[in-house]
C-alpha cells in the first residue's frame, strides 16, 4: 500500500492567472448573453435581405437574358425581311431597265402587253415577294390623243383613295374617262394578275400619284402606305421612275422630272412576306411578331393580329429603302417566362444557410450559457464544500485537544504507578495500558494529521526508532483478541536501521493487525497463523512502502 500526498502548487501564479481568465471570460459572455439576441435578429435580417437580393439580381440576369434573346431574334427576322424585300426591289429596278431599253430605245417596241406579261411570269421566281408588276408610262395632254389611237382605248381615272367609300390604289372597279390634265401615267403593261388595271392613269390616283411623284423627283424607289389587295391582305406599291437615259448623281429635281417616262410599279404582299420569312425560320412559334407603318402618328398595322403575349417587347426598325416612310417589326413572346428556378434555389439555399448559422449561434449561445450556469453552480458547491471541509477540521483539532487533554493525564497517572513498587506482573499490565494510551493519543495526532493534509501542512518527520520495540507494543495490545481467534502472531524483522515516523508506522500497522483478527471469522476460516513481513525500504519524498504478506486481505 503506498500513500500519496498532494504537493504545495504555485500559489501566487494561479492567484495571478485564474483571476484575469475568468475576468475575461465572464466580462465576455456577460456581454454576449446581453447582446445575442440582437446579433441572432440582425443576422436573420441580413440572409434574408441577403438572399432576397440573390433572387433579384438572378431574376434581373435571367429577365436580360430573356431580353438579349428576344432583341437577337427580333433584329434577325428584321434584317431577314428587309434584304429580302430589298433584293425584290432591285429585280423591280432591273426590270424597269429592261422595258427602258427594249421598248422605249427601240423603234417600234420590242415589247408589248403579252410579252411582257409572259416575262413576268417566268422571272417571278427572281421576285418572290412580289404578287404582280405593272409598267405606266408618261403621256402628256397634247400625246393623249395619238396615244390612245396607238392603243386603241382610252385613258381612263381611279378614285381617290381619300374618299372612304372608294376603292384603294389600283383599284380599278369603277371607272371613267380621265378628264383633260397635264400629264397622263396609264398603264400600258401588267402582269396577267393585274391586267385589269390597264388603261387607268396611276396619276388619277391620291396614293399612286403621291408615289409617282416622289419617285420621279428623288430618283428611288419608294412604298405606298399599307392598304388591302384584291385579296382581302395588306400590301404596298413600290415605284421605280425610268428615265430617257442615265442621270448624273447631281442633277437637279426639276431635271429628274423633265427626263422621266414611265413609272415601274410592284405589288408586295407584306402578310405573305412576312410569313414566308417565319417559317424559314427555326423557333417561329416562340414569338409573335407585328410589322408597322410608322410614318404617320397612328401607326398602321401592316402584319401581326391583336393576340397578347409576353408583356417584354422588342422593336427593330426596318429600312426598306423609302426614306420617307417608316417601318418596325414589334417582337413579343408568345408565352409568360418560366419562374426562375437557379435564382429560387439559390436564394432559397442562401437563406437556409442564413438559418442553420443562426441556428447553430443560438445552439451555441445555450450551450456556453447552460455550462455557466453549471460551473456558477458547481462553484457555489465547491465554495460550500470547502466551507463544510473548514468547519469539519475545526471540529476534528479541537476534539482532538479537547480528548488528547484527559488523555495525558491518564498517561502521567500510569508514569507514576511506574515509579511505585510492583510486582513483575502488575509493571506488565501498567506497562501495556501506558502503550496503548500512547496509541491512543497517536492516533488523536493522526486525525490531526489528516486535517493537516487536507489543508496541504503535514510534514512528516524521519527520526531513528526501535521497530521491535514498536511491535512488540502492537503485539500486546492485540495479544487478548488473537488468543480469543485461536491465531498467532509472528513479526520478521530486517537487519537494516530503521528510520521514519514512529507514530505512522505504528498506527498503519495496529490498523493491518486489528484487520487482520477481526476478519478470521469470516475470510480466514482455514488460517490458524498471521505473518508479518516488514521491510522499510524508503522513506523519502513522502513515501511509505508497506507490503502485507499473511493471509490477510489489506485496505
């Protein structure tokens, strides 16, 4: 058996350490146990303004995206309609210059209506956005006469188109002799389609005469407002002027409309035209699109229904060649946007996360909170435990003192029956009755003992002593007990001088001894003999090694 003692710890260090720790660490928490809720508030706010912030700035991302790709295939279709009805055009102003050169270069005309209808129909591949051509030429008052004997019929008018009630441009109907006027434009050639229109003057015309007008003064071709064909669908005219010969680019006006003689016109279909562009493209169902006349204030609708789609909207300006009129395609989405599932998710991720740090914070905060209170609590315990510790050794010294007192009394009455005349016997009897008091007041010193280790002040002392001596005090102390146990004691003893504190070692081994009889009855039914065996090895830095060999179970 080898007793421990506990060893003197740096007092002044912890004195100066723990203080400042836990001064730190309750200013600290005090601080957060004040504040955490707010900090737990203000962090639900930011993810969630956070993540709200997410979802806008995907969903804006995502609405651009939809946008760029709206205006990309809006401007494609545009581009597509307008060089196609460019290159419509320059057929027309090619065939403006075939009848320049074969009918009025060549005397007489190397072109006549059934000719050129028959040509017109075979180069209408060349024209596919065209329904039909007509060629008029300029015929003034004094030729009017000699030119309807060449034709053998007579020039007649169209109505205004200014008049609601009456038919469009080139629409011939109704009709009548052209009264007397300056200048004349009938037309003299027309594609089979069209050759009801022969004989009318384009210039009797309110839309047609403003064409010929501004296609002869600026040289170009140029469109008619929208307005509905024999077929019941929207179209317009372009006119292209043919001159006598080739102009220089800066000739003036009034030069362009001296040397002009015929006026080329082509009907386009803009609804066909516009249709037959969509399906040559892929994805045509995705969006709705609507062609306008914007020249005027009230735009015209030249291609498109009223069916509403997706509120976002593009619009790309179309160039048809006319400088004075104007023209857009509008570009919609036939269906609503899809919900922005990424940006959703990814909010919604955002501020799961928010919620789970908040989580953990507040799971923290408890936690940390919790553990304070257990360590306030386990210190109050401590505190109150060491309180109780105090009061006990209090207890203990001056029981001690108050027992060892009468004790010593006892002691220096049993010295002075020693000093008288007794019989061998009777010193025996004093003798053993001394010793077991002086065990006595040794143990009353070991229950000081104790509560001078607890308090960390025990120094033990090495001092030589008798070790028979002392067991033979043991022996006879329990000599009564062992020969009412039937046992028998028997102490070895080593050669080598013994040193330590006598009053230890005798009380460790009175308690070994006392074990040792009272527990034969019950652990020791087949032992008639008890050995001790002793040997004191060291006695240095608070140890006592004590081996128990016998039979005999130790404590």
């Amino acid at each position: 058996m080898r007793l421990l003692l506990p060893l003197p710890l740096p007092v002044k260090l912890v004195a100066r350490t723990v203080p400042s720790h836990l001064f730190s660490h309750y200013i600290g928490f005090f601080k957060l146990r004040m504040c955490w809720r707010w900090v737990l508030l203000l962090w639900l706010i930011c993810g969630v303004l956070f993540s709200a912030g997410i979802l806008h700035y995907m969903s804006s991302q995502a609405v651009e995206k939809r946008r760029e790709a709206l205006g990309s295939m809006c401007d494609e279709r545009a581009r597509m309609l307008q060089d196609q009805l460019n290159v419509s055009m320059n057929h027309l102003q090619a065939l403006a210059i075939l009848v320049s050169t074969f009918h009025h270069s060549k005397t007489p005309s190397a072109i006549d209506q059934k000719t050129f209808a028959r040509y017109a129909e075979r180069t209408a591949f060349e024209r596919p956005l065209t329904s039909g051509v007509a060629y008029a030429v300029k015929v003034t008052h004094e030729e009017r006469e000699q030119f309807e004997r060449q034709q053998g019929w007579s020039i007649k008018k169209m109505y205004s188109s200014k008049n609601k009630n009456s038919p469009g441009p080139g629409d011939a109907a109704s009709s009548e002799i052209r009264e007397p006027a300056e200048e004349y434009a009938p037309v003299i050639f027309a594609q089979d389609a069209y050759k009801h229109v022969l004989s009318f003057d384009m210039l009797s015309g309110y839309e047609d005469r403003e064409n010929i007008l501004r296609a002869r003064a600026s040289g170009k071709g140029v469109l008619t407002a929208p307005f509905k064909l024999l077929n019941n669908r929207l179209g317009v005219i372009s006119t292209y002027t043919v001159y006598k010969h080739d102009l220089p680019p800066n000739v003036r006006e009034q030069e362009r409309i001296q040397a002009a003689i015929g006026y080329l016109g082509g009907i386009f279909d803009i609804e066909a035209l516009v249709d037959k562009l969509l399906h040559q493209l892929a994805g045509k169902q995705s969006i709705l699109v609507n062609v306008y006349d914007t020249t005027n204030e009230s735009p015209i609708s030249m291609y498109g229904s009223n069916v509403t789609g997706d509120d976002m909207y593009h619009v790309s300006t179309l160039n048809f060649g006319d400088p004075s009129r104007k023209h857009e395609m509008h570009c919609r989405f036939m269906q609503q946007p899809p919900l922005p599932w990424l940006a959703i998710t990814s909010s919604v991720g955002t501020l799961v996360i928010a919620l789970l740090i908040a989580y953990i914070f507040y799971a923290t905060v408890k936690r940390i909170a919790k553990v304070e209170d257990d360590y306030k609590e386990m210190t109050e315990l401590k505190k109150l435990a060491e309180d109780a510790d105090v009061a006990k050794s209090q207890f203990l010294a001056t029981v001690s003192h108050e027992i060892r007192t009468p004790m010593n009394g006892v002691l220096g009455m049993l010295q002075m029956i020693m000093d008288t005349d007794l019989d061998t016997t009777q010193q025996d009897y004093v003798r053993t009755a001394q010793a077991s008091g002086k065990a006595l007041v040794s143990l009353i010193n070991e229950v000081l003992d104790q509560a001078k280790i607890e308090s960390g002040k025990l120094d033990l002392e090495a001092v030589p002593f008798d070790l028979r001596t002392v067991c033979d005090d043991i022996l006879s102390l329990f000599c009564g007990k062992v020969q009412e146990k039937g046992l028998e004691g028997e102490i070895g003893f080593a050669s080598k001088p013994n040193v330590g504190s006598t009053f230890t070692f005798t009380a460790v081994l009175a308690r070994a001894r006392s074990s040792a009889t009272e527990n034969k009855s019950s652990d020791f039914k087949d032992i008639n003999a008890l050995v001790v065996d002793h040997r004191l090895v060291s006695c240095q830095g608070y140890q006592v090694p004590f081996a128990e060999t016998g039979g005999f179970k130790s404590n």
